[in-house]
C-alpha cells in the first residue's frame, strides 16, 4: 500500500495505491498556515477503513520551504564569504549580514591565501552581537578543497558554540560559487523550521500507526528519505512540479520524446521528456531570483488554465489570469476557457448546457456568434502553449555546448506526443496535439497524476567526482567528501569510474537508498592530461554518476 | 542594459597533438574559473551556443589546397562559426559586443591554406570580417592584434585592403616567432599606411603596452573611424606564457579591453593555461561587459616585480612618431605607387608551414586600379606533408572591387581553365558576386561555392 501526497499552493491531492489499483484519491483546500494538518487531514481521508499497518511507503511533496522562501518570513542569516580574486565583491553581496574574509583557493585545490581568525573572529563576534544564529559559510572553489572552509566553521563553533553553520561545500559542490553561497544561505536559513515539521509529520505518522518508510520528493523528480531531508530542506523546493512530471511518466505508457502539460485550474506547467528522461534546468532552481545548486525540472509556468475566465472588451475576446471562480458547467458564474472547449468541442464536462449558456450570453455581449468566440478562445489559449513549448524547445536546443562533437550533431527535439494531466488538460489538450500534429495522451487517473508522481517516484541521488592525479586528490560535490589518491599519470578512466560509483554506492547506504544503487549510470566522463614541459605530468578527471530519476521497482502501472 | 555576448568553446575532444600547446587542456581552468565565479549567469553577460561556419564562408577568404576539407577538421568550423554567431548578435544590436572565446585560433592562417602556420589553419577574424561586409554591408573595419606574436596571418590577408585598419602590437619579429612585424610592414601599393606594426621589446610590461595604446593605437583608430572594432585576442603577453618573454598581466589585458572598446574580441594564443589564461579570460569579459575589474589579480601577481620590468620611454615615443607619420602619410604614397606602377604590380614571396614543415612559393600580380583595391592573382606552389605537390592559381576579387575589375578576374578564370597549363587547381575568389570556384584541372572537375 502506497500513499502520495501533493501539497499545491491551492489544493492538496494524495492518492492510495494497492497494487495496480488506485484505492482512493482526495482533493481538498490546502491551508498555507497549517501544511502538517492539511497533509494529516488528507492521510487521514485516503486511509478510512484501511488498515494503517499494511502502509509500506508515504511520499510527500511539500511547499513548506518554498512557501517559506516565498513569503520573506525568515530569520536573521549571515554569510561569511570567502571569494578570494575575480569578479567585485558586489556580485555576491546578494543578502544582508554578509562578510567578506580573507582567504582563498584556485582551481586545483590550492590554498593561495589562508584564512586570517582574527577576522573570522571579528565577524563571528559581530554576528552574535547582532542576534543572528544562522551562519552560512562559502569560499569560491570550495568544491575542490574544503579546507578554509571548515578552519572558518572550527573558529567559530569555538567562539560561539550556539551558531547553526552551514558549509557550502557540504551542500552545493559542484561548480558556481555564487549558486553555492546562495544554496548554502537558503539551507542554514530554512533548516530548523524543516527539521521541526518532518519531526511533526514522522509523529503525527506514527501515532496512527504508520510505521512505513516516508520519503519526500525533491525538485529533482526523485525521493529521499525523510530523515535525510533534515539536512537539504532546500532540495524540497519546486516539487510540485516535479511530482505532475513524474506522474505524467508513472501514467503514459513509456513516453519518449514528449511535452507533458500539467493544466490546472490558473495555471498551466509544461515540461519535456527527452528520451524518457525530464529535462532539468540548465541552471539550477531559481530561488528569490537567484539561481542556485538545487537541480529542478525545466518547467515553464503560464497563468493560464481551465478556471481563467473569459471577458470580452472592443470586439476582441480576453482570457483573464485571475481565477473567478469554477467554470460554468461546474455550476461557477462566469465563463472560462473550460467552457469554451466544452461548447465547441461538445465534450461533456460537467453541465455542458451551462456551458453553453455562458459563452452565449458573453457572445451576446461582443456581437458575435458564440462559435465564433469559442474558436478565438481555443486559438488564443493554442498559441499561448504552443509559443511556450517551441520556446523551451529552443532553449533546449540552443543551450552552450563545449565539444566539437556536440555542436557538429546539434540537437532537435522530434517530439512526438503531449501528454496531458491536471484536471482541465481533458478539454484543452486534444485541440492543441491536433494543431502541434503530434499524439494526444490523456492518461486516466490524469486529474491526481501529482500525487501518484509522488507515491511511485523512486530516490536520486548524483554524485560528481573531480580527480587530480598531478596534486593527487579527489573531491566530491556531496557533503565534501573527498581524499587522496596516487600521483602520477598512471590513473584510468576505468578507476576514476569505480571511485565514483564507489562513492554514490556509500552515500546511496547512508541515505537508505540502497536498492537503487545498482541503477546508477555515468552521465558525465571527462579526462584531461595535465602537460607541463611537453610531457604528460597528470591527470584530470571529472565524473559524474546518478540514480537517474525513476520509477520505484514495485509500481506496475495502474489499472482502472 | 545591453549585455556582452560570451561564446565559450573550448573544444575539449580536440588537439593538434596529445602534448601540443593547442590541446584539450587549454581553457580547461578557464572553465573552472568562468563556471566557478558565476559569469554566465551575470545579468550583463549572455552566452551563445556555438555555430557552424560554411566551407563557402572560408573560401571567402581562403584559397584551401586542394580544397576547403582537407585543410580543416570540424573543431575549425565550430571556432570560425563561434566567430560568426557572435558577430550577428552585435549586428543585430542583441548584445553591445561580444567575445569568442574558442580555439582552435587563426591569426596565423594567410590567404592560400596549403597547412596549419603557427598553431592556425583559418584565420577566424578574417572570416569574420569578410562574413560582416557581406551579410552587413560594412566597408571600415579595424582588427588590433593583442596576441604577443605578430598577426602574420590577418597580415597578408588584408595586405591589399585599404579598408581594414591592421594594428599588431607583439613581441619583436627578431626574438619570437614569427619573426615578421617590423615597422616598414605596411600593407600594399593601394594600401599602404592601413597595416601598422608595433614591434615591442621583451619584457613590455602594463604601462608600456598601454602607452602605446593611448598614444597611438586609440589616435589611429579614431582618424580612420571604422565601422567596427575587433580584438584579435592573444593572452601570450602575459608574464607566464611560457612561449614568449613579456610582462603583462590580467589587470593590464583588462584595462586595454576597456580603452580599446572592441566590439568583437577573439580568442588568439595564450599558453599559460594555468597562470594566465583564467585570469586574463575573466578580465577581457569584465571589461567589456562594464564589470569593475579591480579584484581580479593573478594569485602570484606582484606589480613591484612587473613594474620593473621597464623598457625605455624613447623607443615607444620613436615608434610612435614614426607610425602616426606612415599612416597619415599614406595617400601620399599611393599616389606615388600609382605613378610608378601604372598597370600591375607583382612580387614573389616564400611562406613556411611551421607546424607541418610546408614550405609554399607565391608569385602575385595585384591588378593597379584606380577605381578600386583591384583584383590579384596567386601563384602557388607547395609539397604538403603528405608529399603531394601543388600548383595552384588562385584569382581575388575584392568586395568593393568595380566591374571592370570584376569582369577581368572572372574571364581570367575562364581562359586558364580553357587552355592546359602547369596547374592542378584554379580558383576565382569573387568575393562581389559570393561565388567561389574551384577547377580541378585534371579531372575537369569544377566546385562551386
Ligand atoms: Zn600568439
Ligand atoms: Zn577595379
């Protein structure tokens, strides 16, 4: 017995799977105050009559953090940088109660300047006196050595015992020290409110006798498990999107090249699958306008959807972006693009007679046939998804490459089909498929495809390993891992690949991901030999290894 | 605001060889530098992917022996076309200027392509620049090369070219390869003073690279009033180049980046992979982009040390006298050229292919019209690597040539390839009307471009 819940911004949905067979859904109002309850009230509804010991896995997908974020609630952080040269200083002063510290590394690993506690301690004492208790620390090319980073954090917990610290290279390791020091700020912001909640949610759980695994879905269409979270609330960030993507997956039979467009009542998210697999933003999240290390689906969001209400204005028909309410034929008063679709396709949603009757009376107003206002609707909405997706089909295909391979090959994407999920997609998607001349998918069960995303998404996790054989180290961009290795030339692309999976191997155990490990693949294989004089005095090798996100190994798909 | 635009292309599955200078290696830490410090996310900067050149944008410019294919590998499409990409986006007025920043590099590479000169097989900027008159129309265009070696390449390319301003400032033709670039180099009979070189003792630090900037490189540029600025972009001056002996820094190749306000730079040399080129890299971005450079420094930068390497004042104040003289001498001298050349004028030059051991012969007759640049026609000779020997006769009609012009260029190419003669391939570069053709003269075979 599975569950998945999907808190939105409006409406929560969970779904209880057994086997193939989709037990029960609920949708109801998401109370932004109180999520634990919303979540609870949800488990609660999917769980009547069952019994609550045959419960093997709760997946949630969250808005705490985002909401958090979104919202400006948040308390005092400091950032102590260590930038060292290159770009001004003004570049990373994004956030109050940072301060600038002496100290820096270059891109091997080389300690070029040390850390000066004097003024680490200076900083620390004026963080203190100013009452702040969160501190994130981050020094460009952490990531390929830790070292001044963690001198800093060992001055102050000496100092100030009582500060919560973050290092940016246990939380963001990969390249960009401005994604990391924003990542790094984020997380020590966020982690105590996130600690506290899962700690809520793991009793609430367990006081109803639910002993099962609970994970919670990331940004990155992958779980992790609940206690794991603890520490990278920030990674819960945008996972509502990321749940309708895997649910589109979970739903379609085998998608391959494919548009997947989440149409809800306001808004309409649309993402691509690309060889089965969601395409991530090439960026990163963006959080508070700045992007970060958090890998998140590419997901382009429009304020438009089922409940957007028609109005009309000189002759010319208007799709507005604030929700009215329901559509016609769900009993709302006025007419929304559902009921424009429901009129002129005769689709039958709801009560298509007052379908009918709304865009009539709005016609009326216009002085035009009520078809007529109904194919300038469907045209309109048409053109809006259609530009968005050719949009990100460009991006995509526009995006640097750095390999002559790469821009020779080029990229197009050849898609074949939309898929549509989210509970208007039944109206507006066919009409659009047939103007794109590709496929239309309307799995059923579309309405809560989020939650079952949730329920069946299996764990991620990736793990990049930078190798230099010249100064005769590796690193990690996980939780600064990292060590030595021999000197020399003499290291292979073969070894440099088992370090690697290794390391996602160990992880994976920690994170009680085990049984995934073994679906890890390399996406990422890159060797440099380092010459000096004109012989070859090292190597260079980066790697990357990921539980690619998935499906968990129990789902079979869902029968009606 | 408008941003810079940034092609980043290191080309990490190419080298000329595994321990080559022009290797995989080469912008590996500036990538590490540029992706670490966040560049392509700043709000100023906006990367492109890169693009494809044609072979017919390269036979714009290049006579390739045999042919376009067997003088360029892919790696050389994508660093010319990277060139291209950036050009229309500042034509286009997307961005205020941009940067390519690709290899493989060209400033080596001269008109007739029989191998690969000094690491260079095209000569990107050249590509660029002709690309730019054609699809924009432009006429003026000013090419400064910072490389620390002499731009021999763009050099012969724009030889006869009155409307490129060719400005190399490099380390001194007697201490470093190529060995050219000396004073009296100043471009052709029809254009002569439009060539200007600025050969410099080893050890130029900042200060005097910049006063030849601001005392003769930006009054140069500002009585030609080009269309457009382009940087060819070498970083070997840097004090760690490990090929060359000066002594500038990243700071310093900033600063000239914000004085000289090009509208294109392109990557040329720079071999210090480690010391220099994340640095100076990150310095040309910043200061085109507007980006207050002043926290950037080499990690083992030491102005004292730099300061002292010092050159005497009076040799820059000399060259500079003598350059401002020649250029603004330079009507003048046409004139006289005219005078004594009524008809044509021809010479004979020897090219050698360092990196493959080729060496070419050349006989060239340069039409001496009055109405324009005048066409001119090669004669080349060279054994390539592969030990097959080439004649080829190559014909160039400039852009803004007249018709009569024009029309000679095309019924020369006609009647050498009606009637026999010694050579295996003629060519007719009419850059007027974009068409480019080849004959093989013993299959009787004719590709056009
Ligand atoms: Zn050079
Ligand atoms: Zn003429």
């Amino acid at each position: 017995m599975l569950i998945g819940i999907d808190v939105g911004g409006t409406f929560t949905d969970g779904v209880l799977l057994t086997g193939t067979k989709v037990a029960a859904t609920v949708k109801r109002p998401t109370d932004n105050t109180d999520l634990k309850g919303t979540i609870m009230e949800v488990l609660d509804r999917l769980m009547a009559g069952q019994d609550s010991s045959r419960v093997t896995r709760v997946v949630l997908s969250t808005t705490l953090v985002t909401n958090m974020l979104a919202t400006g609630n948040l308390p005092a952080t400091a950032l102590l940088l260590l930038p060292g040269p290159g770009l001004p200083l003004e570049v990373y002063q994004l956030f109050p109660n940072t301060f600038f510290l002496p100290g820096s590394i270059d891109f091997r690993g080389r300690v070029t300047e040390p850390v000066v506690p004097a003024e680490v301690e200076s900083a620390a004492d004026q963080i203190a006196a100013r009452g702040i208790e969160k501190v994130a620390i981050a020094a460009k090319f952490s990531n390929r050595n830790s070292e001044l980073e963690r001198q800093v954090r060992d001055i102050i917990n000496r100092r100030h015992p009582n500060l919560e610290v973050v290092l940016g290279s246990d939380i963001a390791g990969q390249l960009n020290f401005r994604r990391r020091l924003v990542t790094a700020y984020f997380s020590v912001m966020t982690q105590a409110v996130w600690e506290r909640f899962i700690g809520e949610i793991a009793f609430a759980l367990a006081s109803r006798g639910i002993r099962a695994e609970v994970d919670i879905l990331k940004a990155d269409g992958g779980t992790m498990p609940l206690e794991v979270s603890g520490q990278r609330p920030c990674e819960t960030v945008f996972s509502g999107p990321a749940a309708s993507t895997m649910g589109a997956v979970a739903l379609a039979s085998n998608p391959r090249n494919s548009v997947i467009i989440d149409i809800g009542g306001t808004t309409s998210d649309i993402s691509l699958l690309i060889d089965g697999e969601p395409l991530y933003a090439s960026k990163g999240a963006k959080i508070q306008g700045h992007y970060t290390h958090i890998k998140a689906f590419s997901v382009c969001s429009l304020p438009l959807g089922g409940d957007s209400p028609l109005s009309v204005g000189d002759g010319e028909v208007r799709i507005g972006k604030t929700r009215l309410g329901e559509a016609a034929c769900f009993g709302g008063l006025a007419p929304t693009v559902t009921d424009a679709f429901n009129q002129l396709y005769g689709l039958q949603i709801g009560d298509p007679g007052l379908s009918r009757q709304a865009v009539t009376v709005l016609a009326d107003q216009a002085g035009m046939e009520a078809g007529v206002l109904c194919s300038r609707v469907e045209n309109l909405v048409i053109a809006q998804l259609q530009q968005a997706i050719t949009d990100m089909f460009r991006e995509w295909e526009e995006e640097p490459a750095y390999r002559v391979w790469e821009v020779i090959h080029g990229r197009k994407f050849d898609f074949h089909e939309i898929v549509g999920i989210g509970a208007a997609s039944a109206a507006i998607v066919p009409a659009l498929a047939r103007s794109m001349q590709v496929e239309c998918t309307i799995p059923d069960f579309a309405a809560v495809a989020n939650a079952l995303g949730a329920c069946v998404a299996r764990p991620t996790l990736t793990v990049k390993v930078h190798i230099d054989t010249q100064n005769g180290y590796w690193v990690t961009d996980q939780e600064g891992r990292g060590g030595k290795v021999k000197t020399g030339t003499k290291m292979q692309m073969e070894e440099a690949l088992n370090l690697a999976r290794r390391n996602l191997k160990e992880l994976a155990l920690d994170r009680h991901m085990q049984d995934y490990a073994d679906e890890a693949e390399f996406f990422l294989q890159e060797q440099f030999n380092v010459i000096r004089g004109w012989s070859t005095s090292g190597k260079i090798f980066d790697v990357g290894v990921q539980i690619a996100p998935g499906l968990i190994k129990d789902y079979q798909g869902v029968k009606r | 605001m408008k941003q810079t635009g940034l092609i980043f292309f290191p080309a990490f599955d190419w080298a000329i060889s595994p321990t080559h200078p022009e290797r995989e290696e080469r912008l590996l830490y500036t990538r590490d530098q540029l992706f670490e410090e966040g560049v392509m996310d700043l709000p100023q900067i906006r990367e492109y992917k890169s693009g494809l050149a044609t072979h017919k944008d390269i036979a714009r410019v290049h006579f390739c022996v045999p042919n376009v294919e067997a003088q360029i590998t892919e790696a050389h499409l994508v660093s010319a076309g990277s060139a291209l990409v950036i050009a229309d986006a500042v034509m286009n007025q997307e961005i205020k200027n941009g940067f390519a920043l690709v290899r493989p590099p060209g400033h080596h590479a001269m008109t007739v392509a029989h191998g690969n000169r000094g690491f260079c097989n095209i000569n990107n900027e050249a590509i660029m620049v002709e690309y730019l008159r054609k699809q924009y129309g432009l006429r003026k265009i000013a090419i400064v090369d910072t490389d620390v070696h002499h731009g021999d390449g763009t050099q012969e390319i724009f030889w006869h070219d009155p409307d490129i301003l060719f400005i190399s400032f490099h380390q001194d033709g007697r201490t470093l390869y190529p060995g050219s670039g000396f004073t009296d180099e100043l471009g052709g009979p029809q254009a002569y003073g439009t060539t200007i070189n600025i050969p410099l003792p080893p050890n130029t630090n900042d200060a005097g690279i910049h006063y030849v900037l601001d005392h003769l490189v930006m009054p140069l540029l500002e009585e030609f009033e080009p269309e457009l600025i382009v940087n060819s972009a070498g970083q070997d001056n840097h004090y760690s180049d490990p090929l060359a002996n000066m002594a500038f820094s990243a700071q310093g190749y900033a600063v000239l980046n914000q004085k000289l306000a090009p509208d294109i730079a392109v990557l040329e040399g720079g071999y210090s992979v480690e010391t220099a080129l994340p640095y100076v890299n990150l310095g040309i971005i910043m200061a085109m982009a507007g980006i207050d450079y002043s926290n950037l420094r080499e990690p083992d930068y030491s102005a004292a040390r730099l300061a002292k390497k010092s050159v005497s004042q009076d040799y820059f104040d000399q060259i500079i006298k003598t350059q401002m003289a020649n250029f603004r001498g330079r009507e003048a001298k046409i004139q006289d050229y005219r005078r004594r050349f009524p008809d044509d004028y021809a010479y004979s030059q020897q090219i050698y292919y360092d990196t493959d051991g080729i060496s070419e012969q050349q006989m060239v007759r340069l039409q001496m019209c009055g109405d324009c640049p005048g066409y001119r026609t090669i004669q080349s000779s060279a054994r390539h690597s592969g030990w097959e020997n080439y004649e080829v006769f190559c014909i160039s009609v400039p852009m803004y040539s007249c018709p009569k012009c024009q029309e000679e260029g095309q019924r020369i190419y006609d009647e050498m390839i009606g009637k026999p003669g010694p050579f295996d391939y003629i060519y007719l570069q009419d850059r007027a009307h974009d068409v480019y053709r080849s004959m093989n003269t013993g299959r009787k075979v004719e590709t056009v471009l």
